[in-house]
C-alpha cells in the first residue's frame, strides 16, 4: 500500500468513526442522556465554527432536551475526516 492510500484509508477510517459519535449523540440526546451526547465530542470540538468546551455543550444539550420535543433522525449524517455534518 502507497502512502496516499493509507493516508485515504485513515480518513476514511476517521470519517466512519465520526459519523459513529455523532450517530451515538444523537441516540443519547434522544434518550434524555446528555453526558452520553457531550462524551461523544473530542475536547476542543468545533460547534457552528467555534470551538466549545464540554460545559458548553452540556449547557446546549441541557436546553434542547429540556425545549425541543421531536427527536434527532437524520436522513443521513456525512463525514469528511475530522468532520461531520
């Protein structure tokens, strides 16, 4: 294997595992479990293009459990490396 298809198998290795967390997120804040979404996040995860700390995100977890009444279902959730949408 060249290095170019090792570099594309590892990103396309970090995109699957990435759509796994954010699956994982989606599924824990539709449980009600907002330690579990804000677990699903890396420490320095980038939220709207803004970098936002694990209390940050618990306080927005907080607020959509506690205000939106539907439930997260995604059509599809995309990746791009270290991104996800």
């Amino acid at each position: 294997m060249t290095a170019i298809e090792t570099e594309t198998s590892n990103a396309t290795d970090t995109s699957a595992e990435n759509v796994a967390l954010a699956t994982a997120a989606m599924e824990a804040l539709n449980r009600g479990d907002i330690e579990g979404a804000v677990a699903a996040f890396a420490p320095g995860a980038i939220n709207h293009g803004r970098p936002a700390t694990p209390e940050q995100f618990r306080w927005i977890f907080t607020d959509i459990c506690h205000n939106l009444a539907e439930r997260f279902t995604p059509d599809e959730v995309l990746a791009a490396g270290d991104r996800v949408a």
